[in-house]
C-alpha cells in the first residue's frame, strides 16, 4: 500500500507541475501581416484567402461554420465576444491549427486583429518537461526527507 500512495503522489505532483507548465506556456499572439487568412464564400462554398487577395465583389463569411476541404484540411469558424470572429484552419489532421482573430464592420471591412500558431506542440513540450522537473522535484524531495530526519532523529537505546 506504502508502493501505491508514492505512485499516486507522484503522478499528483506530474499533473500539478505539468499544467502549471501549460498554463506559462501559452502562445503569443502575433501582430496580422499580409498572409492573414480569413474565411471568404464563393460559389456558396467557404474558402481561405488572405486580405490582400479579397476582392470587393467577395463577400466574408459571417456565420459561425465547420468546412472539411476536399483535398489540404479544414477550417472552424466561431464569432467571440465583442464581434471578434476566430477562424482556425488545419492544413492536416495532426497538426497545430493557425488561429486567425478578426473583426468585421458593418460596411464588410475586415480589421485583423492577431494571429496563433503552435499551441499543441507547446502543449506537448510543457508535458515532456514536466517529467524530467517532477523527477527533479522528486529526488531532491526524498533526499532533503533523509536528509532532515536522520539529522533530528533521536537514537534508540
């Protein structure tokens, strides 16, 4: 039983410093620059474009949408609070999505506000770190525990 209750402690002490190291880790968001995809209709099907390439007669999604593209991934679009629309796209099934964060006025301009990249693999990253500091944490724990009650033990008669 002894056996369990250090596992356990030492899968607590995992999960705490593993999200500890998720919640630091988060991405930046980065300043729009002239490849910022935004979700465009033509022909009734949604479609990337970046600003520069949106031509007046196009008009911007504007309602909330999942789309699976037949042949290079897919795409979610979802309208935040303060009429700030998210679109995220996936070029595969496994990997990072780009987050694009936009808004819309009432004339159709498209004002970019930030975008994301890389959320995933610094999510994974901050795992596999967690393990080598809980393991840190762990072995020094356990020495400073020798450590402190072999100095104040009393000895036995």
């Amino acid at each position: 039983m002894n056996t369990v209750k250090k596992i356990l402690s030492v899968i607590g002490l995992y999960i705490l410093i593993s999200q500890l190291f998720v919640w630091q880790m988060k991405t930046k968001p980065r300043p729009p620059s002239d490849y910022f995809n935004v979700c465009v209709m033509e022909n009734n099907t949604p479609n990337l474009l970046t600003i520069k390439k949106i031509k007046t007669t196009q008009t911007v999604c504007t309602q909330p949408l999942d789309y699976d593209f037949p042949h290079f991934g897919s795409m979610h679009l979802r309208l935040l609070p303060n009429q700030i629309w998210e679109l995220e796209t996936w070029r595969d099934s496994m990997g990072d999505p780009a987050i694009y964060r936009y808004q819309i006025d009432n004339q159709g301009k498209i004002t970019p506000i930030n975008w994301e990249y890389g959320g995933m693999m610094m999510r994974v990253m901050a795992y596999i770190w967690a393990i080598f500091i809980t393991t840190f944490i762990w072995k020094f724990g356990k020495w400073l525990y020798r450590k402190i009650f072999k100095t104040f033990r009393q000895p036995e008669n």
